[in-house]
C-alpha cells in the first residue's frame, strides 16, 4: 500500500510536470481553435473551445469524439489540455491510457495510470484499469502486486479475482489460476471471461466437464461473441467440425461484420473438401474486411482445389501484394502459375 506521503510525492510531481509543460501545449497553434473537420459535434467543440478556452470538458468530450473516429493524435492532444486544466478528474487520465493502448502507445498508457493510481490509491475502478494495463504489458508480477492492493480493500471483488487468474494462467500457474477463475464466478456469476478460461484450462487438461463452462458462459450471455466463439474454438479442437462451423455461423447472426467467424468457418469447409461453401466463406469475409490478407489466400486455395487457377493466381497475387513475405500465397501462386 502506498503511504499518504508516496502519494503526495508523486502526485506533486506529476502537477509540478503538468505546469511546467502548460503554457508549451496552451501555445500550441489550432488547441483551442482546430479547423472543421465535417463532423458536426467536434466542430460545435471547437467552436466552444474557442470561446471557452480553458474549459477542461470541452477538450475531454472532443478528445472522446477524436478518440471514437480514430483520430488518435487529435485525442491525445486535447485530453492533454484537459488534464492541464483540470489534472485530478480521474475519467480524463483513464480514456487517455484508452487512446494511447489502442496507438499502440502501451508504455504511456501504463505511465498514464500509475499517475491517476497515485492521485486515487484506494479508488478500485482505477487500480483495476492499472493492473489491466500492466497485464497487457505482460508485467504479470506487477499486475499481481495491483490486484494485491485492490483485495487489502475489498476482499470479495470478483473482478480482482478474474484478474489474478489471467496474470496466474499467463505465469503457468495452472492450479492458482484455476483457483481464482473459480473465486471469480462465486463472488459474480456473470463474469464471462471468467467461465471462458475455466473452460479452456480444463480443456487443457482434458477434463470432462470442460464443456459445461463454455455453456454456462453462453448460457448467462447467448450473444456474447467472445463466449461463442471460444465453445466453437473447443468443439473445433475436439474434432467435432461440423458443431465448431453452426457456432461460427452463429457468430454471423450476431455480428454480420464479424470476419473471423466466416474465415473460421471456411477453414473447416476446406478441411471437409466442402470447397464451395468455403469460397462462400472467404467471399464473405472479404466483403466485409477487404484486407483481410487470410481470406484472399484461403479463397485462392478454394479456387485451385476447383481447378479455377486464373481465380486462384489472382487471389494469391493479392494478398502477396499486401503481404509480400506471406509464405502460403507464394508457395500457392508458384503451384497455379503456368496451369491456367
């Protein structure tokens, strides 16, 4: 636990980096006034920024509007400005650790929760995010050491728990993690990753009942997509390829723009030489996702297995064309060159 004197420390050192890089960003050309960008609600923000130029929700709630139509750098650079104005609001550090996970940013998201962990050391939902981070980062043991801090003030937080299981499971320690999956779903049953891991560390193990968890998760959530496709994983592995494809089928009646079911679905096709209902497969799921570089190779072997070796050779020169080091397109496009 860190002492009221650690905190101090570190939080003034963090307000102290914060003034000394304020008036840098505050002078900063278009910070408070960016051009129009077409979209109506960032540029209704701006409008509002410029005249309230150190309102720090203006630039929050334009930094999420940036953040949810990918503009990643614009995001950063306006939550920045918020926390200048308003450096304790504790939902402006957590969707910048946000915008800088998914820009591949990882180490600032990290450094972005250890600080807003500093300010608020007892407050779960940020120790919680803190560990994630750390998870992500695969620094297991630090994660540990967060989980440890958010059970000294609630023993019984399932989220805790789950948590512990995935730093545990990622450290080979099978039974411990066993343990805190099983924790997880006593304290809160509807935690689906929860059920999903002891399914699969029990289909590990080839344990019987294995199954029985994956059911329980699409029992509590029947959409929930990561659930789904886990049971299909499962039945897949077990061999029982027609019952994986209905799941991955299954996963396209929930999301008609989910790839992954479609290009799992065509796999197995291929392997059962239902070579046109593969095709139909991959058809889908390049129509859904255009770089899907997997779709373009699979439905180019689809092609050749049916003796259309124009269709295949074009198929493999595509995605070779996105992923010119893709070893299955070459050694695909060297068979089919010349029998067309």
């Amino acid at each position: 636990m860190i002492t009221k004197i650690g905190v101090f420390v570190v939080a003034a050192a963090f307000l102290i980096a914060i003034g000394a890089c304020k008036n840098d960003v505050a002078s900063t050309d278009n910070q408070q006034t960016q051009g129009k960008t077409g979209n109506p609600a960032i540029d209704a923000l701006t409008e509002q920024i410029a005249a309230s130029p150190k309102d720090a929700e203006l630039y929050a709630s334009r930094g999420k509007l940036f953040y949810e139509n990918e503009g990643y750098d614009e995001a950063i650079r306006d939550l920045t400005a918020a926390l200048q104005f308003d450096s304790t609001n504790v939902d402006y550090h957590h969707l910048l650790s946000d915008v800088y996970l998914d820009y591949f940013q990882s180490r600032l998201a990290l450094r972005t929760m250890e600080r807003a962990a500093a300010l608020y050391p007892e407050r779960i939902p940020t120790l919680l995010k803190l560990c994630e981070v750390q998870y992500t980062l695969k620094q297991y043991k630090a994660s540990l050491q967060t989980i440890d801090r958010i059970l000294k003030i609630d023993p019984q937080n399932g989220d805790a728990f789950l948590m512990m299981g995935l730093n545990t499971r990622e450290l080979n320690d099978t039974g411990r993690a066993l343990k805190a999956f099983q924790k997880a779903i006593e304290i809160d049953p509807e935690l689906i990753d929860a059920w999903i891991n002891l399914g699969q560390l029990n289909a590990k193990m080839n344990k019987p009942d294995a199954e029985r968890y994956f059911d329980s998760a699409i029992r509590i959530a029947p959409d929930n997509i990561t659930a789904i496709h886990a049971k299909a994983d499962f039945l897949r592995d077990k061999n029982d390829l027609n019952g994986a494809i209905a799941l991955y089928k299954k996963l396209n009646t929930v999301d008609v723009q989910y790839d992954e079911g479609y290009l799992n679905a065509g796999l197995l096709y291929l392997d059962l030489d239902s070579i046109e209902q593969a095709r139909k497969m991959f058809d889908l799921v390049i129509e859904v996702n255009p770089i899907n570089i997997q779709a373009y190779c699979f439905r180019g072997i689809a092609h050749e297995k049916a003796g259309a070796f124009a269709r295949a050779e074009k198929d493999y020169e595509t995605a070779l064309r996105m992923a010119p080091e893709y070893e299955l397109a070459s050694e695909g496009l060297a068979r089919v060159k010349g029998k067309k």
